[in-house]
C-alpha cells in the first residue's frame, strides 16, 4: 500500500487529491510541517529536501507534487488520470502537468512578492503570460484536456485554488473560478478537503 507524507496547508493538498482519485486504498502519514516534522532524520531519508508531499510506494519513493501526480497516474491506469502512451493527448498532458511547478508556482511567487524579473532570464517567462496562457486553455475546457479530466488538473486546480482562493496571491478571472468551481465539485476533492482540514 503506498504511503503518502502529508501536512496541512500544504502543496500535500494536491497528492490527496490525486489518492482520493484513483479509489485505491493509501496510507496517510500526517508529517506536520509546522512543529518541524519534515526535518527528521527518518523524513530527510524519504525527502532530502524537507519538504511535503512525498510518496513511498514498496522500495520507491518520490517527492515533488506533479512527479507523485505521473507516478500514481502510471501506477493505477485505471483510474484514467493520464492519456496511455501513444495517445496524441498525452503531449499536451505532461505539458501541463509540468506547466504548474514550472510555470505556474514561479508566476504566484512573482506577483506575490512583486518581484521585478528579466522575462529573457525566468523560465517562465512573465507572470502576465503565464496566467493570460492558462486563462487561454480553461476557456476552452471543461478540463485542461478538453473533455478528458487528467492528473494535470490535479497539479494546476490545486495550483490555482491555494493562490486565487485561499491566499488571494493571483487576481481570479472568470475562467479560472469557473475551472475552480469544476475541481471544487469532483466528489474526491471533496474528500481530500475534508481529510486536509483535519
């Protein structure tokens, strides 16, 4: 059974969801970030970077959210959280799932800390075209896949609900509460909101 190292008002919110998904029973290891619980010797040998989620599964283990998204999509396919491999729409479902942690997540920080970057040097470019390039795709949806819901929704709805509606970080837009409202509905985030609240 895997396990998942997790903490409250977290990036964990995301792999809780993404467990949630899939149906399949997993084991919950509360690693509370807040007393220091990610520090321990027995965690920095799961995670050497200290942080939460992290996913031990038999011998494996991984951290970072959108690695533990495309891992578990593998891993239980018939959940149906990624394109299989040789399917056209895979292209554009890694893409997203990476466009989170690697475009999404700098762009927050950016406006949230009002820092001033070279667009040329970030790579991410700006955080105007990164929210204007997503704006772009939710307009399309329902789902960043169209008609298919993926793990990649996972990585960026979770993204998008931590820094439009809880910390306000990023100006909301019609898209984005439309999408929001959308993964607020599924029935396991729901239950991962539950399970996060304690």
């Amino acid at each position: 059974m895997m396990k998942l190292y997790w903490s409250p008002r977290s990036r964990s919110f995301s792999s809780l969801w993404l467990m949630e998904e899939t149906r399949q029973p997993y084991e919950r290891v509360l690693t509370d970030i807040s007393t220091g619980a990610q520090k321990t010797p027995e965690y920095l040998a799961i995670n050497p970077m200290g942080k939460v989620p992290a996913l031990k599964d038999g011998e494996a283990t991984l951290a970072e959210a959108a690695a533990i998204c495309a891992y578990v999509a593998e891993r239980y396919p018939e959940a149906k959280l990624a394109p299989p491999l040789g399917d056209p729409l895979r292209a554009k479902y890694l893409y997203w799932l990476f466009f989170g942690p690697g475009c999404v997540e700098p762009a927050m920080v950016q406006l949230a800390t009002k820092i001033e970057m070279n667009s040329i040097a970030a790579g991410w470019g700006d955080a105007q075209r990164v929210f204007d390039v997503l704006d772009a795709a939710l307009k399309r949806g329902p789902w960043l896949l169209g008609e298919s819901f993926s793990a990649a929704d996972i990585a960026i709805g979770s993204g998008l609900n931590f820094a439009v509606r809880l910390f306000k970080m990023v100006p909301s837009r019609p898209s984005f509460d439309a999408y929001i409202d959308r993964c607020a509905a599924r029935p396991a985030f729901q239950r991962a909101s539950v399970i996060a609240a304690g």
